[in-house]
C-alpha cells in the first residue's frame, strides 16, 4: 500500500523536531522534510526524505508536487517575533510569500489529487495587539476574534496568513473559468509561548521562559529580559504536538472555525522564576527588563480562551503548570544535560 505522504517545513525548528520524533514512530506514513539548514542528525531516521532548501525557492518547490503525493502539509517554518524586527521586509518574505508557496502547492497537490490536502499551520499570540499592560490585565482571557491589532511583523505575518489560509480553502480563484471545487483542507492554531525539554528557541519574545529554565539548568547565569509581573501563556511541547495532530484528526464537519487557540498555563516571569529556582536552587537569574521586547509582550493577552477548540475537537491539554515542571520539563533537562 502506498503510504500518505507528510511534509514538513521548518523541520530543525522547536515544533519540527518535536513532531517528526513522534510522527516518525508511525509506520503508515512517510515523512519528508526541509529545512533551510542540514537535518539535525538526530531526525534522520525518521524522515523518508530531506529537502535541505528556501521554502521561496518555487522550483524546488514544484519539484516536491510533481514527486510527492502529499496528503498532509505542516507548515511550521518561519521567522519569529524578535529575529524579524531586526529585518522585517525578510521576515515577510519569509512567513508569508513563504506560506503563500506553500499553500499554492498544496492547491495543486489537492486538485491534481481530486481530493483536499490538509494543511496545518502554527499561528501566535503574537496575531495579538492589546493596547499595553493595562489593558492586558482588564481584558482576561481573550478569544480568537478579540484584540487583533498586532504591532510586530511576525504578529501581522501570522493574522494574514490565518487568512490567507481560509481563502485557499473557500474562495481561491472564485471568479477564474478554471475555479475548481477541490480546494486545501486548512486548520489554524495560534499558539502560546511553547517550551521544549530538547530544543531552545531562538528569535522569539517568549523565549525568556525556555531560555531562563535551560540556562538554569546549565549552570549559565541569566537575566530575563521582561519585568517579574509579566504574564504570558504558555504550553509545553508534547501538548503542542498533541493539538496539532488532534486538530489534524478531527472530522471536518465538527470544525466550526478555521483558526483556534490552545493554552495550557499563564505563569508571571516571577512565578517562572520560582519554578526555575526550586528546580535549579544554585543558578543565577536576574530581571533586566528590555524596553523594547516588553512593549511587544504586553500587547500580548495574559490568558487565551480556547474553549472552542474544546468545545469542536475536545483539545485538553495534558500538562498543567505543576504537570509540566514537575513531570515533563525539570527531569527531561535534568536528564539532557547530565549525560551532556
Ligand atoms: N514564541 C513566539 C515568539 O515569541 C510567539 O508565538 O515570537
């Protein structure tokens, strides 16, 4: 039997790597890969194919459709919230005429497949802009709809591209004689901070909560760059996994929304900190708040409501606070670095 074929952008990046070690244990299916950079050795033997290349490159591209028959697309590569204020025209180019590459692939893949090709795309707090910290704190839990005003690149990039997907799925080409009925199965989820026991991020605004606990775990001093009070939502990486391949799973029927927000716990930097220094009593963690990068997380909500994908796909995150320190992320550290 032929196997579905999976690809995976941003394959070296914190989700990839969390996704292809768990996909890859899957028999029924084949996973190709690419990244711009060479496959982190660690994930070769899960991947039936490397693609090392530019997800702009629209002739590798079109390489890729007509060998593959791909039935599911995860397209996870892309510039995060720091890295593109540094170069934010790149940035764009990059999370959407990238996404954009990508979604046209998958609108031929699904017409010359006559059948819908899924495409899972990972979107952001940062498709976010609240008015500041003030108003952080009035708003509480926000839903899908509510305060989208990013002030990043990467927050602007993700909202366009949540739309961008739809248009593939329900209006691509509409007035064109060869408008066709077959169009991309496309399911969204904005997700909070993630942290992975295994990866470090690089590049993002959330990434003093991951980046406090490896330091800490390393023995490396390190100063947090937002202010103690500083709430943000966050979730660890197994239960990232799991909602993106529940949604992915979900009957299309039930899904009443293309875009959907996952949560799991929403710690204050200080409350980070503690679980960092119960775990870690010797490490050396300072707060130096930098202006700029706490102006872009207080536009982003303490807390998200992700009701609705309870409510249409029954997403229930494994790990609370206490779960993933306790459970998840304190031994798997503890683990890497000692055998380091
Ligand atoms: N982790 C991302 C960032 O900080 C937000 O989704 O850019």
């Amino acid at each position: 039997m032929r196997k579905d074929v999976v690809l995976i952008t941003g394959a070296n990046g914190e989700i990839g790597h969390g996704l292809i070690a768990h996909l890859g244990e899957r028999k029924n299916l084949s996973i190709v890969a690419m990244d711009v950079q060479p496959l982190d050795k660690t994930l070769e033997p899960y991947c039936e194919r490397f693609i090392q290349g530019d997800i702009l490159d629209t002739m590798l591209l079109g390489r890729l459709v007509a060998e593959f028959e791909i039935r599911t697309i995860f397209h996870l590569a892309s510039i995060l919230s720091t890295k593109a204020e540094y170069n934010p025209e790149t940035a764009h180019r990059v999370n959407v005429e990238g996404t954009l590459n990508l979604l046209r692939l998958a609108v031929e893949q699904s017409q010359w497949q006559g059948r819908p090709v899924q495409f899972i795309y990972p979107s952001s707090i940062a498709a976010y802009g609240l008015a500041g910290a003030a108003d952080k704190d009035k708003c509480g839990k926000v839903t899908e709809d509510e305060c989208c005003n990013p002030i990043t690149m990467y927050g602007c990039n993700k909202l366009y591209c949540e739309h961008l997907g739809q248009y593939y799925m329900l209006h691509y080409k509409q007035l064109a004689a060869d408008h066709s009925s077959v169009h991309v199965d496309f399911r969204c989820l904005r997700f909070p901070g993630l942290i992975s026991s295994v990866t470090i991020p690089t590049g993002g605004t959330s990434d003093y909560g991951p980046e406090m606990l490896h330091h800490a775990a390393q023995g490396i001093p390190y100063a947090c760059f937002v202010r103690p009070d500083t709430r943000l939502p966050f979730m660890v990486m197994p239960d990232a996994i799991k909602s993106l391949l529940d949604l992915a799973s979900a009957p299309r029927e039930n899904l009443k929304q293309h875009v959907y927000n996952v949560t799991s716990f929403s710690p204050t930097a200080m409350e980070f900190y503690n679980r960092v220094k119960k775990a870690f009593p010797d490490s050396i963690i300072t707060f130096e708040p930098d202006n700029a990068r706490q102006s872009i997380v207080d536009t982003w909500p303490a807390d998200i409501d992700d009701s609705a994908a309870t409510r249409d796909w029954g997403w229930k995150p494994d790990y609370d606070e206490d779960r993933a320190f306790d459970e998840y992320l304190v031994p798997s550290i503890k683990a890497r670095y000692q055998s380091a």
